[in-house]
C-alpha cells in the first residue's frame, strides 16, 4: 500500500486558497514518501524544513480568514496548530534522517495530523464559514 496522500474532493473545503494550500502541504509529504529510502540525508531534511515553513504560512493564511470572519472556534483551531507546530520544531532531524524506520514513523505522524486535520478541523471551519 501506498504511503501518498491521494488528493481528492473529500479534502476540499470550497475555500480557494486554503485549497490550494492543503494541496501544496500533500504534495510535500508525497515528495517525502519518494524520498525516504532514496534520498539523502541533506535532501531528505530539505523536504521537512520545507513543510515546516509552508505549514506555518498556512496556518497564518487559515487564522486570517477565521479573525476576519469572526469565527468563534478561531483559538482552538489556533491551540491545533500550534500544539503541531511545537511538535515539528522538537523533531531532531539529524537522529530521525539517520535511520529510515525513524523517517518513515515521522512521516507517518505528519500524514495522520495533516489529513485528520483537513478532514475534520479545517472542514468544520468551512463548513461555518460558508453557512
Ligand atoms: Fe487548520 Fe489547514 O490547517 N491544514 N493543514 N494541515
């Protein structure tokens, strides 16, 4: 079984540029999946400094959107984030690269936060937003 992110109507929150968004974040992850096991070290740790930051950026872009629209769930969804956020920047990169069960187990986490969190928190936030 594939460990990709399969990119589909159900991820979409009807949104534009959140959308668009998600879809940059899974096509990092799937960029890491061909990468584990195949690439090195340095490249593999440019992949995930690169879904670092464009994970922060977008969480700035979604947190725009619920202040200016008043959203009421606005700092728990904020809370999320940022529990994530923490989390990513704890990775110690050079001991979790170094082995590929340690990668593989981090990507694992980043595909279960990421689509749990499309499908159900930021889906709730649409969903509000566009009633
Ligand atoms: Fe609430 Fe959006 O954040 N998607 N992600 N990850």
């Amino acid at each position: 079984m594939t460990a990709k992110i399969t990119w589909d109507s159900s991820f979409e929150t009807g949104i534009s540029e959140v959308d668009a968004q998600h879809l940059r974040l899974v096509e990092i992850i799937n960029s890491l999946v061909d990468a584990i096991g195949h690439a090195d070290k340095n490249t593999l740790k440019g992949i995930v400094e690169q879904l670092k930051e464009y994970a922060q950026y977008h969480f700035r872009t979604e947190e725009k959107i619920m202040a200016e629209s008043g959203y009421a769930g606005l700092a728990e969804h904020r809370d999320e984030h940022a529990m994530f956020v923490d989390q990513i920047l704890l990775f110690d990169l050079d001991v979790i690269l170094a082995s590929e069960g340690l990668a593989w187990d981090m990507l694992h986490f980043l595909r279960g936060w990421l689509t749990n969190h499309i499908l159900v928190v930021d889906k709730r936030f649409a969903v509000q937003l566009q009633a």
